[in-house]
C-alpha cells in the first residue's frame, strides 16, 4: 500500500493473467462439469475430450496444469504422458481415475505415475477437493488478473462450488 496527498493505493502485483488448466476426460458431461466449475473459479479451462486434442493444447499455448483422466486405451495413454513429458515448460499434472478396487485400481495408479502426476484423485471426488487440489499446486490465484477482473460468480454450479456434489 502506498500513501499520496492522504490517498491510500493499493499496488497490484503484475500477473501473467489467469491460470490456464487442460482438462482431459472422454466422458463428455464429466468434461463439461469439470470445465465449468473451473471457469466458474477464475481459471481459464481448455477441454479435451482425447489426449489427441489435448497434446495439441499442451504444445501449442501456455499452460499451467493438466487434469487428465488416464483410463485411456495403452497406446493413447503412453503417447499423452510422453508428450507431458516433453514439454520445454513442465506442468503439473492432477490425475483422475476411477475408485475401484483390487489390482486394476494399483495400474491405474501406476499410470498417474507415468504421467509424473502431482496429485491423483480418486472419483468419485469433490468440487473442494478439485480446486484445493489446483490451489495447491498453482502458484497464482485465478483472482489476480492483470486487467483487475474479479472471476464471475457463479450461479450455474452452486452444488458443486461448495463441494456437496462429487464429480464422476
């Protein structure tokens, strides 16, 4: 805060605007959920509904986190994470699969390991869980934009901002 003749300023720090989040799942309401709520947050969602799509995202623009499901067929998952794992800027990636038991929940586990995932979440999983999640790992507050926009209220997810509703 600065002071000038009895004014008080408050001084913003400069941002590189709102963080930018792939989010990759092929369920596409899950997909449309996820972006959604993050849109409703401040953080600018890019979707996917393929690691195709996605690979073309994550090499193409500025990224700042990946949420990606990784039960995709062999060839697509290993092509996906090698495309993370490639990236001149590397990003952290939250992984979401499926809460089953037994020896097909520890591969998928495995799999989030491929993919250098810095967080796995199991569905289902909350709307709070998601965004600490992403807070955590984010430098940045979506809040803190250069051109002093605060994000939009939502009105359009208000089961799932306050995290009373899991997300398959």
């Amino acid at each position: 805060m600065a002071s000038h003749g009895g004014l008080k300023m408050y001084l913003r720090p400069l941002a590189l605007g709102r963080p930018r989040i792939v989010v990759v799942d092929q369920d596409r309401p899950t997909l449309a959920q996820l972006c959604g709520l993050l849109q409703s947050k401040g953080y600018i969602a890019l979707g996917a509904g393929a690691p195709v799509a996605a690979s073309q995202m994550v090499q193409h623009q500025r990224v700042d986190l990946v949420l990606t499901a990784i039960a995709f067929p062999e060839e697509e998952r290993r092509a996906w994470a090698a495309t993370l794992s490639r990236l001149d800027v590397p990003v952290p990636v939250v992984a979401m699969c499926e809460a089953s038991g037994g020896v097909h929940a520890l591969d998928l586990f495995d799999t989030a390991n491929e993919f250098g995932a810095a967080a796995v979440l199991r569905r289902p999983f909350t709307a709070s869980v998601l965004l600490q999640t992403i807070a955590d790992l984010l430098p940045s507050s979506p809040t803190c934009d250069t051109a002093g926009e605060q994000p939009p209220a939502s009105t359009d997810w208000p089961a799932l901002i306050d995290g009373s509703t899991a997300i398959h």
